[in-house]
C-alpha cells in the first residue's frame, strides 16, 4: 500500500497574528475540540468534521441561483419564505460540502479544510522572511491544536526541520502521552487553566479539570516556556476564590513558573457562527464594560501581588520571550 | 554632546498616540508653535485675485518682448507689486502670490475654467474645500480679463493642436488617459536644487549668469536664444532680491509700532531677509528663510503641483552643525523654527477645478513632500540628527505641508525605524515609506548617475527624482490599463458604446485560446500608450513655446551651464513619467477570463461579454463568483493571478519606457493612481473583475474592492508576496502600495516592533513605496456623519495626506472600502 501524504482538516490559517506568541507568526488552527465551553468564541472549531456554515443575509436567491439545492444530494437545504437559504437540516445533511463548492455568493461556507501537510507547510514557509525577520514563527492553534494528534506533530516535525519557532496553544485536556511527544518540537506553550473547581469545570466546558491541572503540572516539570490563559467569563469564573485558587496552584504545583499569566476578558464574539452553523448562542447576557474592566484588574491583581507575572489582555510584552526586532 | 548620534529632541521612542490623526490641538511643546498653528486653523481659506491682475498687466504690457523674457519680467513684476505678509507672531516669512490660506490664480496656463466657476458655480459654493465669498469687485476684476485670456493659455494653445484620436482617449472624450495635471496648470513635479541656492545665494548665482552670458557673442545667431535665456535669468534674479527686501522693509514697519519684544524679533527677521537678498546665509535660521522664500517664488512662477522640498536633513545640516556648534542656537530653537516653516509652508495654497476637487485632491500645494534619512552619495547611512527633528516636527504640527518621506534601506538605524514606526501609528498617514534598495537602481534605470541615484528625494505623491538635477515631468498622464483590456476583448470597442476606439483585434467569443486575449492587449496597448506619448509630446512642445521658467531653471542644474531653460531640455536628466492605473482591475479580469472561460470553462465568452454589457443586472450568480474566493485574484500571493499582474504591468512598461520625449529626453513609466482610481472608475463601465459601472478601479498596485468585496483575503504578507513579484525597478516613476491596518494591531510596544519588522520586509522584498493609514472604520464612518468634529483628521489618501472630510464621497467611501488588516 502506497504512503498515504497525512492530512488533516484546518479551519483557518491566519498569516501575520501577532498576540500568540513572540514576533509575527502565521497562525494553523485545527478543527476538532475535547471539550465543549459555553463561551467558546469558535464554535466552528469545535467538530473534527467539515460542516457548512450559512450566511443567510449573503444569499443571492435559490429561485435565480439555486445551484446548491441542485447539488445537494440529501435535500438538506432549508428555504425561507422569500426563497432565500435559511439553513441547513444538520439531521441529513452528509457533510460533503457540494453545496459550499457551487455556491457563488460565500452565503455557504466550508468550515474547514481537508489540507495535506505539504499545503500547509507552503503556506507556512511563504511567510519565513517575516517569521525570522520579526522573531516570529508558528503557532498551532484549534479547536483542540493536539486533537489531529498525529497530524500535528508530522507539521510541528517539519517546522523543526525549518528551524521555525513553534508554539501550541492547547486546552491541556489530551492524553498526557500525546502531550509529552510535543514536547521536544515545541518552543512554547500557550495554556488555558479556566477553573480550579472541578465542579464548575465540568458545568461550564462539559469536562472536570483533573486532567488539565495534572497536563498543567507535568508541562511546568519540563522547564518549556509557558504562558497561562484565564478566560473571565462573568458570573461563570470570575470570582475572587477561583482566581486564588488558580494562583495557589501555581504557586504549589507548578514547578517552573508561567512567563506570564494572561487573563481574557470575555467579548461578545462568534454570535453570527453559531447562527451560521444553526447552534444556540447562549452568552447573551450584556456586560457592563467599565465595570467588567475594573474587576477584571482586581483580578490581575491578586496574582501579582503574590509575586506572579500576569497582565490583562494578550499585548503586553513577555519578559524572558524572545520576540520582535533586537 | 554628540550631535553626530544624536536622535533629535524629543526621546527617538517617545509614543505621540494610536490612531489620533490630527485631533485634538497643543501637540507642540513650544507655545509658540501652537499660538501659529491656532492663527493659520482659524484662517479662512480664500480666492485671491491680486496675482491673476498682475499678471494680465504685465503680459499686455510686455507683449513686445521674446516669450522667455516676457514671462521673467511678469514674474519680476508680480515680486514687486504683490502685496506681502507678515502676521503676528511669525519668525518666518514667505507667500506665494496671495495671503496666507488665499489661492493665488494663474491665468497663462487656463482660465476659462475660472471664469466659468465665478459666473455658474461660484468657490463658496462648493460641497468640499469650499472658500469664503470674494467681493463683487474681486468676481469683476477677474471677470474682466476673461477676453485677454481667451484661447491664449497653455490648456488653449495644447488642446488646439492634439489630433482627434488622443483628444478622444483623453479627459476630453472618454478618458482612457487624463492629462489634465499638465495640461491646466504648471507641469511642476521638481525639487530645485537647495545646496547650489544655500551654498551660493541669489548673488553667486547671479554672477554664475553673469559670467556665462559675459562670454557669448551677441553677433552669433545661435547664441540670440541663449542670450534671452540668460537675461531673463538676470530679470528674475533682480526680482527674487526684491522680494526679500520687500519682506525686511514691511518687517522695519512693523517694528515701529510694535511691542519692544515683537520689534526685536521683526528687526532680526529684516536683518535675514536683507541678508539673504543676495548673500548666501550662515545660520540655520537664514538657511531656512532662503529655502522658504526660494521656494515660494518657484511656486509664484508656475503652479506646478508637487514642487518637492528635497533631502531637507541633507542641504540643511551643514547649517545646523554650524549653529549647535558654535552655539549659535540649540535644538530646541532649532525644531521651534523648523515648525513655523512648516506652517508657513501650509499657509501656500492653490486652486483646482470643482472636478478636481469632487474627485479628488486635498487642500495645500499638492504634493510638497520633503525627504529625510537614507543613503548619502556614497551609498553610507545619511541619518542625522535633523532627520529625526524634522520628523518631530512633523508630529509637533500635523498640517498638510510637507507632505513627508522617510528614505530606509537595510542599514537604517533602529532608532530611526521606531521614531517612523511611532509617527505612523499617529494615524496622519505621514511619513510614507521608500525603499533604497529599490529606487536607486530604478534612478540607474532611468539614466542617473551612481551618486546621482543615491541621492534621489521624493517628489510629490511617488516619484523618485534626481533632486537639483532633473525635470522629471513625473505625473504626465494617468493612463487607465484596464479599459485597455475592455477594448481587447471587444475588437476595439466600448462595451456600452459603439465607438471604434481602437484597432480591429477581435472579440472574445471568438477567440480559441487566452494567448489570443493577451494578445490582443498587447497590440491595443500599443496604440492607447502611442496616442499618450504623442499627446504628451504636444502639451511639453507647448509648455516649452509659451511658459519657459527661467527662475526654476537657476536652481536645476545644468541649465545655466547650458543656457536652456527647463522647459527647453536644459536639466541634466530629462524624463517623462505616465503612470497606469487599475493594475489590480486589469489582473483580476483577466483572471475571470482566464479561469472562467478558457480553464474551467464554467461560461462562455458570450455569457460573460453579455453580463459585463448588462452591468451584470440579470447575472447575480456570475457577479457574486466572479467577486468570490473561488476566482483567483491578485493580492493573496497565488500566481495564478500575479502572474496576469505582472504580465500587465511588463506591458505598460514595455511600451513606455525609452520612448523620446520633446526635451531630449525620455520616458519612464510608473504605476500607480494616487486617488485617480476614483474618477477613472467614474467614467468606465462594468468590468469583469466584478466591478459595477462608475466603480472605483483598483487603487496604485493594490488588490481590487469592489462594493460587495475584497479580493484580498489572505492578509497583509501575502499582498506583500503578492507585489513583490512586479518588478519595481522597472516602474522608475514609481509605485505605491497601500496599507490600511486597524488601530489594535500596532497596539504596544509589541506592535510597533512588528510594525517595524514589516516595515523590514517591505526594505528585503524590494517593494518600492509604502504608506500606512491606522485607523479604523468606525473612525472614517463617524468622520462622515460629523464632518465638523472631525475637520482635522488627516488620512492617508495615496502618496499624500488630506483632511478626511475635504474629500469627495466617492474617494471617502473608497478610502472606507480598502481591505482593513486586523490580526488576532
């Protein structure tokens, strides 16, 4: 039997992101995803699947188009009064993405990509000047960036092969084997630790945090450079005890500490995904801003003056992380 | 103190904010400074009528005398009769024909079109750059000279003598090309030689002319016309130093009733301007006057857009080491003045058509870039501490004037590179960006020397120019290449209309293969781009017979040396420059054709032809394809269509450069639109990149959007990949990129670093020209509906700043429309 090239299914490649990791990076998001947060931003990210995504407000008319009812082989393309692509009925629908490859309006839209490891690695490298230039490199991203296990570390051998930085941003909930095969071609780790309560964990994201916490001790043992993310999510996690509790954690059970600890302000964002893969948007609660801002900075500052690096938000610089031009 | 590593005064990493354009006021940290800038925004802008009148006067009166001598001794006579300037506070003087913030007329070049506006459509009442009401009597004095000026203007004289056929191609007929920039108004697009003016003053100059036309033999028949060439040069030498003098006389008068403090300073500034009369100046503050008021009177003579300020941190530093060390001023003083020069120079005003102004352009001169840092003559890192002062006081003002270029290559310091990155993110759109690497051997290409090429300046929106040595004609017409391509695939003809435009080259139905579409091209380009030069040639001849410039000559080298004027070729380095525009419609059609018709064969040539005649009403299916990422389009770094971009842009080129043009020079092409997208695209049918009718056609050498689209979707490196496969040394006029990126993606010190490392790659990937807008949608959108709010927010157009809300709807929704790149 012939070697098959790998493959795996990419949602989103986006060349020159600046915020995961040092310098200019071009950024490989994976599809598929272990655990399911309410708040999570990339909905499209979270099946291993290829789905269609419908854009109705882009659609030009099934009566003079229609090209993707002709195409569909299950009749799973739902029409509105108007005559406009409405949905698709996700019960029959046998993700073979024809209607996405006719539709000439963008109204239908692929998420995500069957690409082989060659395509991504030419995208990749059409960016190196800029990677070396800037101290940037690579970052895999998801979804879930170790669910394509094997997919992954064939791109993250190959970028070793460039000598490229590398950075994988993961939730940590995987198998701590696959996680250890990572460690020796990967340059950084981008982590989220989202709550010390397993309890809450399991509520919010669909799975507890033992994993996660052990993934989180085992990784600070290997002295890999390491950022931490905590996701504020209000009146989800964004108590006081559950940020101590995270510091305590790192302060106890993490043996080298995180360059940084980065909290995310909860946005509003990804409301038109879910509608365009038909899923509910449950984070609909309005935010006051001013006064999320300002206990979002209590929050930073619990963990500072423990003596903890952390910050609000993605851009400040990262003390010990080379990156950007000397 | 070492001056020699000094990076200016403020901090060379000092931040001046995100995205803050020109809001706000006070940027200054000299009161001074500010109390100017506050007069010349509370200025009405005006018409004024006086330097039109002068003119006429003097033309009637000496109609007797060679044309080279008549136009020397009216611009004599307007030096001496014009009424000057000197308002509170100033330090610094010069005016260009009118008061500060009043457009002078120039009625040699077109009039009618100034008439015509008093009586049907009056300045004031204009919907953008507006001017107050002028008096009846102002309305009447120009209305009276309307006779004299009729057909006797350089526009007149040109249009009479073009041939049907470019009268046809041009703005006139169906504007396939636009030359109204020469054609209405000086040709302009210079920088005078300030190291000859600085180093010799108005009297070594003169006795340069002294000297040569000491040696000529009046008996000699062929030295009558060099003979002309070089009293006229006297005449206006007489008028300069009568000018200067004018200035301290006016500045003694006001010291006699002013404030004993205000006298001191009004007796220092006649003490310059008596100085200067003749002399050459010592210090940095006599230097700086010189160059103004030698400027001015460039400006006075021919309202040429784009007159360029050159390397102003090269010609003045000698000026500057001079006074830092012999303590004669301090930095501080030094940066104070070099900002009152620089509203002295926004107090210049000129007036345009009420087309030009719907279309187009910003308020100011037009196209006064002043060019700071890169390599000197012998290929070494140029950078001083001026260049950095000179780009803080950019940042301390936010005007029009000077537009700014910072020069970078490989060796550019970093300390540079962040006080570029720092004024960028301002959000002004200034300074923009060019790259050594690339325009020095476009400068070879074009004919300069080594040392020549190293020491090239900016003139106007984009084009490299060897400064003191050329006259360049660099914004000679704007030739629209994809309407070329709608007469290849049509046999020669409109789509919407039957005119036979040019030659007989088939129609797409019935080609066999896309060879045959290029084709096609390639021979109507040949005729469109014949009908252009040919047209050209006849505006320069005219231009040459009728409005020789015998005060601009002193300062081009080597017309004294030649005694030929500019006009007549006298330069060292002569060249033409016609851009092409819509690089990106042109490419992006041709992939339609390509990919469509003969690839996938997904349409026939029929359908598309019948869809593009419809406006694509009918044909959504098509429209939203061919407008979708299922086409490959220019901008994303796919060959496919690159390759087609390229093939364009080697056309254009091919057929341009080396022509002959009339002053024994030759032509050299550039690409880009400035803001020229948006009128060409006013006049042009639907095209099959998916653009509607009246569309905007892409911008300079950027990637199509059209109003249900951006063609590029990959990001800022892949456009950079994208461009970088034209071959830029080629386009010696120049190029011009684009970039539009959202406020948040510079954010910090990590943003300016990666804004630096683009900056970087734009230097390594030989991308000639880049500029920046930072700013944001919302921004733009809020400017729209608030005009008066938002008055002094400048944005980048393409290769100049304007204030956002002196612009036509069609150019702002343009500007709304570029691909905004946000990361993250």
């Amino acid at each position: 039997m012939s070697q098959r090239e790998p493959t795996g299914i990419v949602f989103n490649i986006q060349r020159f992101t600046v915020h995961d990791g040092p310098g200019i990076r071009t950024e490989i998001f994976l599809k598929g995803c272990t655990l399911r947060c309410k708040w999570c931003s990339n909905p499209e990210s979270q099946s291993p699947r290829r789905e269609p995504g419908v854009y109705i407000t882009k659609c030009i008319g099934l009566d003079h188009c229609g090209l993707c009812s002709q195409a569909c082989p299950t009749g799973s393309i739902l029409r509105e009064e108007h005559g406009f692509v409405t949905a698709i009925a996700r019960d029959t629908c046998a993700h073979c993405m024809r209607c996405t490859d006719v539709c000439p309006a963008n109204a239908l839209k692929s998420w995500g990509v069957e690409m082989t490891a060659d395509q991504v690695m030419e995208e990749i490298l059409a960016d190196r000047p800029l990677m070396e230039r800037s101290g940037g490199g690579v970052t895999f991203s998801g979804g879930e960036a170790l669910f394509q296990f094997d997919f992954l570390m064939e791109l993250l051998r190959r970028c070793r092969a460039k000598e490229l930085h590398t950075c994988v941003e993961t939730a940590l909930h995987v198998p701590q084997d696959h996680l250890a095969q990572t460690v020796p071609l990967t340059d950084l780790y981008i982590f989220d630790i989202k709550d010390i309560s397993s309890q809450r964990h399991r509520a919010f994201t669909g799975a507890g945090n033992e994993l996660i916490l052990d993934n989180a001790r085992f990784l600070s043992r290997t002295g890999k450079p390491m950022v931490v993310r905590i996701p504020i999510i209000p009146g989800h996690n964004d108590m006081e005890e559950n940020i101590l509790g995270i510091r305590d954690f790192i302060l106890q059970e993490m043996e080298h500490k995180p360059l940084q600890i980065q909290f995310l302000r909860f946005r509003r964002l990804g409301e038109e995904k879910y509608a365009s893969l038909g899923m509910p948007y449950v984070m609909t609660e309005e935010v006051e801003r001013a006064e999320f801002e300002q206990h979002v900075h209590h929050l930073v500052s619990l963990m500072t003056q423990a003596g903890l690096p952390a910050v609000a938000g993605t851009t400040k610089p990262i003390a010990g992380l080379s990156g950007g031009t000397p | 103190m070492s001056i020699l590593h000094a990076c200016g005064n403020d901090p060379y990493d000092k931040e001046y904010g995100i995205a803050v354009s020109a809001l706000g006021e006070n940027f200054s940290p000299y009161e001074r400074t500010n109390q100017l800038l506050k007069q010349l925004h509370d200025t009405p802008y005006t018409v004024d009528d006086q330097r039109a009148m002068l003119v006429t006067e003097a033309y009637d009166r000496f109609r007797a005398d060679p044309q080279i001598i008549k136009v020397a001794k009216t611009l004599k006579y307007v030096l001496e009769h014009v009424d000057i300037h000197i308002y509170p506070g100033e330090l610094l003087v010069c005016g260009n024909g009118a008061p500060m913030k009043s457009c002078p007329i120039f009625p040699e070049f077109s009039y009618a079109w100034v008439a015509d506006e008093i009586r049907t459509f009056p300045f004031h009442v204009r919907e953008m750059q507006k001017y107050e009401p002028q008096t009846k009597e102002q309305e009447e004095r120009l209305l009276s000279i309307e006779e004299f000026w009729r057909d006797n203007t350089v526009d007149d004289y040109s249009c009479a003598r073009m041939t049907p056929e470019e009268i046809r191609a041009s703005q006139m007929g169906y504007g396939l090309f636009v030359n109204t920039i020469i054609l209405r108004a000086g040709v302009g697009h210079t920088s005078p030689n300030y190291r000859r003016l600085l180093a010799k003053g108005f009297g070594g100059l003169r006795r340069d002319v002294e000297e040569k036309l000491k040696a000529l033999d009046r008996t000699d028949p062929d030295a009558l016309q060099k003979i002309y060439y070089y009293q006229a040069s006297l005449i206006v030498l007489e008028g300069a130093e009568a000018y200067c003098r004018r200035y301290a006389k006016l500045a003694l008068e006001q010291a006699k009733t002013a404030s004993p403090e205000r006298a001191a300073e009004l007796e220092e500034v006649a003490r310059v301007c008596n100085h200067i009369a003749v002399e050459p100046p010592r210090t940095f503050r006599e230097a700086l006057q010189l160059f103004l008021l030698g400027t001015a009177i460039v400006v006075t003579e021919a309202n040429g857009q784009s007159i360029s300020y050159g390397r102003f941190d090269q010609f003045m530093y000698p000026f500057y080491r001079h006074d830092i060390e012999t303590g004669t001023a301090t930095k501080q003083e030094i940066e104070m003045l070099i900002e009152l020069a620089f509203i002295k120079l926004t107090g210049m005003q000129k007036l345009r058509d009420k087309n030009a102004v719907k279309q187009a352009s910003g308020r100011g001169l037009g196209g006064d870039c002043m060019t700071v840092g890169g390599v000197d003559r012998r290929g070494l890192d140029a950078t001083n501490d001026l260049t950095f002062l000179v780009l803080d006081a950019r940042n301390h003002t936010r005007l029009i004037s000077p537009w700014m270029a910072v020069r970078m290559h490989k060796n550019t310091p970093w300390e540079l590179k962040v006080k570029v990155a720092n004024s960028i993110r301002i959000g002004t759109g200034e300074p923009k960006i060019f790259n050594d690497e690339v325009a020095i051997p476009a400068g070879l290409g074009k004919g300069y020397s080594l040392e020549d090429a190293r020491d090239y300046t900016v003139v106007g929106c984009v084009e490299i120019d060897a400064a003191g040595y050329e006259y360049g004609c660099h914004d000679a017409t704007y030739f629209n290449v994809s309407r070329v391509l709608e007469l290849a695939i049509n046999d020669g003809k409109w789509l919407h209309d039957d005119v036979q435009m040019g030659p007989h080259t088939g129609y797409l139905k019935d080609f066999t293969s896309f060879d045959q579409v290029l084709d096609a091209f390639d021979i109507q380009m040949k005729y469109f781009v014949d009908l252009m030069v040919s047209s050209i040639n006849t505006i320069e001849e005219v231009h040459k017979e009728y409005k020789p410039l015998p005060y601009l000559s002193l300062l081009i080298d080597n017309c004294i040396e030649s005694g030929r004027d500019v006009t007549a070729g006298g330069a060292k380095y002569n060249l033409t420059g016609p851009q092409a525009l819509a690089l990106g419609t042109a490419a992006d059609s041709l992939s339609t054709i390509k990919q469509l018709v003969f690839d996938e064969k997904t349409i026939t040539a029929q359908t598309l032809i019948d869809a593009l005649k419809a406006n694509w009403e009918g044909y959504d299916t098509l429209y939203r394809l061919v407008n979708s990422d299922k086409v490959h389009h220019y901008g994303n770094d796919d060959d496919y269509a690159d390759e087609l971009a390229k093939f364009v842009f080697d056309t254009y080129c091919k057929y341009v450069e080396k022509r002959p043009n009339v002053r024994g020079g030759r032509f050299a092409p550039g690409v880009y639109s400035v803001a020229g997208n948006v009128p060409h695209g006013m006049v042009q049918w639907a095209s099959a990149d998916g653009r509607q009718a009246y569309e905007p056609v892409s911008d300079c050498i950027g990637a199509v959007h059209t109003h249900v689209a951006s063609h590029d979707i990959k990001g800022p490196t892949a456009m950079l990949n994208s461009v970088a496969k034209l071959d830029h040394e080629r386009a010696g006029n120049g190029t011009l990129l684009n970039w539009k990126f959202n406020p948040s993606c510079v954010q910090g010190e990590t943003g300016r670093n990666n804004l630096i490392a683009l900056l970087d790659m734009i230097i390594d990937k030989k991308v000639m020209h880049s500029q920046f807008n930072i700013i944001t949608r919302e921004q733009l959108e809020a400017a729209q509906k608030d005009p008066e709010k938002y008055k002094h927010m400048l944005v980048r157009v393409a290769g100049y700043s304007a204030y956002f809300v002196d612009l036509g709807v069609n150019l702002q929704r343009d500007i709304i429309e570029r691909t905004e790149f946000s990361f993250d």
